[in-house]
C-alpha cells in the first residue's frame, strides 16, 4: 500500500466513524455495547440509515444499490460500524438471498426483492438446516409438488434464525426424489404469511428464542418464487453457502470484544494482580 492509499484508507475511515457517531441512536449503542438483546426495530433503523447514506449494502454491485467499494473499504467500514456500538447489518437478505437472486434470478425477481432488502422491508431468514438433515444437508426431505402453476410444500425446518421477525424464507425443498440426492433439491422463496406456515421457537441457553422451527403444511408456493432451475437448487446452495461463509468472519466485531476483554483483564484481579498478567489466561484467551 502506497502513501496516498494509506491517507484515503484513513479518510474514509474518519468518515465512517463520523457518520456512526452522529446517525446511530445511542439507546441502540447502548445495547449493542452493553450485549443487551436487539429488538426487531432496532436492526431496521440501523439498516435504513444506512440505506438514505447509500451504504446499505457494502458487497453488492453498484448497479444493484450496493457502494462497490474495495474490499478495503468494506473491511474498514465493517470495523468502525462495530467498534462504534452499531448492530450488524443481517445476512440472510444482503449475504445470502440477495447475491444468488442477482446470480440466478429473474429480472422480474431482481425488480421485486432486491430494493426490499436494501431496507429491510422484507425480513429473510434462511430454510435450510432439517432435524434430519443439518450436516448432511442434501439429505433433506421437506418436499414440493408441482400442481400446475403453484407449488404444494410439506416439510420442517428447524434452527431457523429469526424466523419469528421474518416475513420470507428462502428454502431448499426436495421436487424428485428420483436419481442422486442432490440432483433433486430446488430452490424456492416462501411468504411466512403463507397459510400453513408455522414458527415455534427453541429456547436457548440464554433464555432467548433468535433460533426456530418452522413448519410447511401445504403452503401453496408461486412457480415464479422458484429461482433458477427446478432440480438444480444444489448448485444455488453451494453458492450461497460461499457467500455465507465469506460475510460471517465478524472481524470488526471481533476486535470490538477483543478491545473489551482487555479492558477486563486489565481491571480485574487475580491475587492481588490484573488477570492480564496472568499467563495462562493470556494463552487461552
């Protein structure tokens, strides 16, 4: 990196962390610093102030609303969001359903979702995981018959992050069962308000319930919510799932927590000495 690419590097960083400061509501930071849980509305605030600055969507092509900025530049962004108390902007729309609509969808599918995600005003969550079919995923068995123009879904899916906010589900159903497991998944977006869609939460650890089951009684499905072709939603899955996994590093807010524990280990004490100094805690931490 030259000289002048390091200044823009800076720049661009102070006008991130001057926009963060000035634009995300402090009850929001508040939470977030204080690792208090989020409401529904707080990541949809966050998203659509990001949105009017034109930075609701750091990954995405420009000609999809995104900033076609330099991975550099999301890298920096991504850690002054986070180190300035901002919750994250959600995946399952900007990550995972929206790059595959821009890669295998129709224009028709393009005009309809993209700009709705862009500010939140469809909430995705993601069908996939089954609980017979997490690992082993082409195993899956929550099956659509093709009747005419629509689709009939029956089938569970199952650690389902916030699918009690999400008004869309992008799922990965079995159309044949004929032939080699994978060649008979395809890829389909489900209304949750779809009659025959149920949510029921999981109670986690925390007490929480961000994670839950869903399950398809017969939900009808439009032919037109089917994205690319019937039987080939494996080869969507291994993209989407490359999307994922490049976005869920976290590398800001990991620094963030990092910053926080030894602001800890520095003031806590361990006989009579900050914990920091302890060795071992310095190796397993």
């Amino acid at each position: 990196m030259n000289l002048h690419e390091s200044q823009q590097d800076e720049a661009f960083r102070a006008q991130v962390a001057a926009f963060v400061a000035a634009r995300l509501a402090p009850d929001i930071r508040a939470k977030v610093l204080g690792f208090m849980r989020l409401e529904r509305t707080d990541y949809v605030v966050w998203q659509r102030v990001l949105h009017e600055q034109g930075w609701g969507a750091p990954g995405w092509p420009g000609e999809y609303g995104g900033t076609a900025w330099t991975a550099r530049q999301r890298t920096i962004f991504e850690e002054e969001c986070f180190g300035g108390g901002a919750p994250r902007q959600l995946p399952f729309g900007l990550s995972m359903v929206g790059p595959v609509l821009q890669t295998f969808g129709t224009e028709q599918q393009k005009a309809r979702f993209l700009p709705r995600i862009l500010t939140l005003e469809d909430w995705w969550c993601q069908g996939f995981s089954e609980p017979g079919a997490g690992s082993d995923l082409a195993s899956l068995s929550t099956r659509a018959e093709r009747r005419g123009a629509e689709y009939v879904v029956t089938g569970q899916k199952t650690w389902t992050t916030f699918a009690h906010w999400a008004n869309w589900i992008f799922c990965l159903v079995r159309t044949r069962a004929a032939g080699k497991p994978q060649e008979g998944i395809s890829f389909l977006l489900i209304d949750m308000n779809s009659p025959g869609v149920r949510v029921q939460p999981i109670r986690t650890l925390d007490q929480g319930a961000d994670v839950n089951e869903v399950f398809l009684d017969d939900v009808v499905v439009p032919i037109e919510n089917l994205v690319g072709e019937e039987h080939r939603g494996w080869t969507i899955a291994k993209f989407l799932l490359g999307q994922e996994r490049a976005n869920i590093a976290g590398i800001g807010m990991c620094k963030r927590l990092m910053r926080r524990l030894k602001d800890c280990a520095g003031t806590q004490l361990k006989n009579g000495r900050p914990l920091i100094g302890d060795a071992r805690f310095r190796i397993e931490s």
